[in-house]
C-alpha cells in the first residue's frame, strides 16, 4: 500500500494547494515547471553578470567602451531568458493543474517569485533606457557650462559621428537639451557663496559621492559617483559664483556619464537631485 499525504483544507483553494505541495501516489513533478525554474535562474544569473560584475571589470578595464556595449546586448539577452523561462513554468503550472500523472511542485512558484525578482530590474532599466533623452552632459548652464579642472574631461572623436551623440559637440545638443530640460537653470540661492559651497561640499559626502577636488576659494567642487547596480560613472562638477555684490550666490551644476550616448538618466538625476537638495537648504530668490 503506497503511502499518500494529506492536508485538511477548508476550501477549494486549500484543496488545489494540497495538490501542489504534498505528493500523491505515481505523481511526479511538472518537467516543464523544472525546465522554467532552470532557465530562470539562467536569467537571474545572466542579469547580475551584465549589471555589477560586468560593471565593475569595466571599471577597471582598457576596453569601457567595448564591454558597455556587451552589457546593453546581454541586458536583452536576460529578457529572452526570463521570457522564455516564465512560459516553461506558466505551462508546467497548468500541466500540473490539468494532469493526473503530474504536479506541479515547489518549483513552478520558485520559479514565479524568481521571475518576478528578475523582472523588476529588468524592466527598471528598459524603462530608463526608453524614457531617458539621449543625453550624457546635463547642465543647468548650456551657454557656461562648469568645466572640469581636477577631472579629465569626456574625450570624442571627431571623426565619429556616432561618439559625439549626446554630448556637446552633437549638433542637436542644445535643442536635445532645452526639450528634455526646458526648466533646468542656474540656481540663485540668497546665501554667500562661502557658506554655499561648504553646504554641496556636505551634501556631495552625504550622498556617497567620491570628491575629487574642492577649491572652496575658486568657487568649485569636482566629484564622481558610481552608480551601483550599472556601475556607470558620473563626474559632476558644481561652480558657485558671487551674485549681488557677493550677498547672494549664482550656482551651476554639470555632471557627464563617462560613457554612452545616454546614461539611463543618471546624470539627470545626480543634478536635478543636488539642486533639490540646495533648494531645500535655502531659500531661493
């Protein structure tokens, strides 16, 4: 006599989990519930190899370039593989549902939770990447932007159309740039530029941002800042100039993705989150 475990359930619904998680007499799991779990965790490994893995070699590597490149295409890969292992375990789910030789099993809501882990991010960074203006150079001054002094600036080629998209030297920069940021201006802030500067300089350790030089008496700050699960780079650069006879403070902000047409809109961010930031501290004019 074969042995059988049984749950008391209340309702159908305890009845269908029964079925689920205690093994009936000649039943066995769903093949196609074990294939979707596998391929799933194929994507969630995939998806970590194209995010800081990949992130971090490239932040060490002679070839950014050439590994951002793979990164974009093994991103698109990781929603094949999500894809293709949430139909195996959608299938297995009804196989174990609809046969009597079959169960579904744990693995089918591994396999879900799993999938939806995977999702989230993935569909984070497609989202950025659609939505996000094909910019890398954001700044509240288009006419006078902050330059890099400490920092090396972001090299083009001249010779290649391609390299100089999304920076200043693409031709369609500034109108790229009002259309995405059509509100995005110099701050004035109804502080000394003294007190000002020592205020980003607090605000830019505060949000883990790494300072690269702070020159409190030319009125400028260089930082960079990694973000953590692309690993993308960012140089942001603050200049803060005397305004009213120095009683008041004009303030620019500029930061560029050190690689990328775009950035996922993360040099959009660090901006617009730095100038929030001040705003909250003063009062603006």
């Amino acid at each position: 006599m074969e042995a059988t475990a049984y749950c008391w359930t209340a309702s159908s619904d305890g009845e269908t989990m029964t079925k689920i998680f205690f093994t009936k007499a000649k039943q066995r799991p769903s093949l196609f519930a074990s294939l979707g779990l596998v391929v799933v965790i194929l994507a969630a490994a995939v998806l970590l190899l194209a995010g800081p893995i990949l992130g971090y070699i490239q932040q060490t590597s002679n070839l950014p370039e050439q590994i951002f490149e793979w990164r974009l295409k093994i991103f698109s890969l990781v929603g094949l593989f999500l894809l293709g292992g949430s139909s195996l375990t959608l299938i297995g789910i009804l196989h174990g549902r609809l046969s009597s030789r079959v169960r579904t099993s744990w693995r089918g809501f591994v396999a879900v939770l799993l999938a939806a882990c995977v999702a989230l991010p993935l569909w984070l960074i497609d989202k950025a990447n659609r939505t996000a203006p094909a910019l890398h150079d954001i700044t509240t001054n288009i006419a006078d932007p902050p330059y890099f002094r400490q920092l090396r600036e972001r090299s083009y080629s001249t010779e290649s159309a391609v390299d100089l998209l999304g920076g200043r030297l693409d031709p369609n920069y500034a109108s790229l740039h009002h259309s995405a940021f059509p509100d995005l201006k110099p701050l004035r802030i109804a502080a000394p530029p003294g007190e000002v500067l020592k205020l980003v300089e607090v605000l830019v350790e505060r949000q883990g941002w790494t300072l690269a030089d702070t020159r409190l008496a030319d009125g400028y700050i260089e930082a960079s800042a990694i973000n953590p699960w692309l690993q993308l780079r960012t140089d942001i650069a603050v200049r803060v100039r005397p305004n009213d006879a120095g009683a008041s403070s004009l303030v620019d902000i500029r930061a560029v993705s050190e690689l990328g047409v775009g950035d996922f809109g993360i040099s959009a961010q660090l901006v617009l989150g730095l100038r929030a930031a001040l705003q909250n501290e003063f009062s603006q004019e």
